[in-house]
C-alpha cells in the first residue's frame, strides 16, 4: 500500500505563495529597498548613500527528524498544509542551539516524546523554500502528545514508507537505502 501524498507540483505551486518576500524598506533606516546587482546577483540594497545595508536572502538552517517509535516513523501534518500532504516534524534552531539539541526539542515540543539521535542522515538544499534541512535519525520513546503546529499525526511501518520528491523526502529515500543496506549487505 502506498501512502497519498499530494503531488509535488502543487507542493511546489504552495511554496511559491508562502515564500514571497516582500521586503520593501530597509530594516536598519527605513529608507527604499531596490534591485541591484550587488556581488554578481540581483539583490535588494538600500538606497539611502549612508547605508550599506542589503538582503542576502541566505538560506535557513531547517532540523528535521526521522522520528522512529517503537518501529514505526512518525509522519505529521502542520495546519494550513495541502490536503493530504505528511511531512517530518520540523523546525528552526534557537539561537546558541546545536543541531542535535534543536532537531530534540522539536520532538518533544511537536509530538511530547522523548528521543535520542541515533544518526545525522545527511543534509539536503530545499531551494524553493531557500532552506537548508538537516535530517537526524531519533529513536524516541514515551506516548505521543500533539503539539499546537500539528493537525494531523501517523504513524508508519518503514516498509510502507514512500519518499516523496522534495524537501525532506530526499532525507527519507537515503535513510531507507541505508537501513535496507544494512539489512542485505
Ligand atoms: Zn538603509
């Protein structure tokens, strides 16, 4: 049995509506932002002479968890999603926060369970949400507690596990190729 998600260009239709930056005024003097070539891009820069202030529009750190339970992973879906669309529980690091410690308190926070990171599976460029996700294998324990973000929780055998094709399903298809490797080497 496959899993329904929703197809990826729709996914993809949803990041461009969310992802919109409308920055229009500098941040640091109030002054008007325009499009520039700065350093061999098109960027916005401030246009007041006594400001050097420009948007890079560097791409976030995003943690991401496999979380694992009692053998099943633990698929979620926020508020506002795309109907029928599941994800990996998610998140921004806090300030001072390392990987490892984000990518837990974002288990406990999303789903009240208790975990330990089992391994880094790797990290992966989201371009259309301009994010960098960091994906972590977490074996975690406890009963699941749904937090505020959450619509939608289930759980899955990883045998009935499909990767979907972007963002954090490229995380999902190396971790099953490696558990499989290790099952048949
Ligand atoms: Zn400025």
């Amino acid at each position: 049995m496959n899993v329904a998600y929703a197809n990826p260009s729709s996914f993809i239709e949803w990041t461009r509506e969310i992802k919109v930056v409308d920055l229009k005024f500098c941040p640091l003097c109030g002054e008007k932002l325009v499009s520039d070539q700065i350093d061999g891009r098109p960027r916005l820069g401030c246009t007041s002479e006594t400001c050097e202030y420009v948007f890079w529009d560097n791409p976030t750190p995003v943690v991401a968890a496999i979380t694992e339970l009692e053998g099943n992973v633990i698929l979620v879906r926020n508020h506002g999603w795309p109907e029928k669309m599941f994800g990996l529980v998610t998140g921004f690091l806090e300030k001072g926060e390392t990987p490892e410690e984000g990518v837990l308190r974002e288990v406990g926070e999303e789903l009240g369970l208790e975990g330990r990171v089992e391994s880094f599976v790797g990290y992966y460029p989201f371009f259309e949400m301009n994010q960098l996700i960091l994906a972590f294998h977490i074996k975690a324990h406890g009963e699941i507690v749904k937090g505020e973000e959450l619509d939608q929780i289930k759980l899955i055998n990883p045998e009935k596990l499909r990767p979907w094709p972007f963002g954090t399903g490229h995380a999902i298809k190396d971790w099953l190729e490696t558990k499989q490797a290790a099952i048949h080497p």
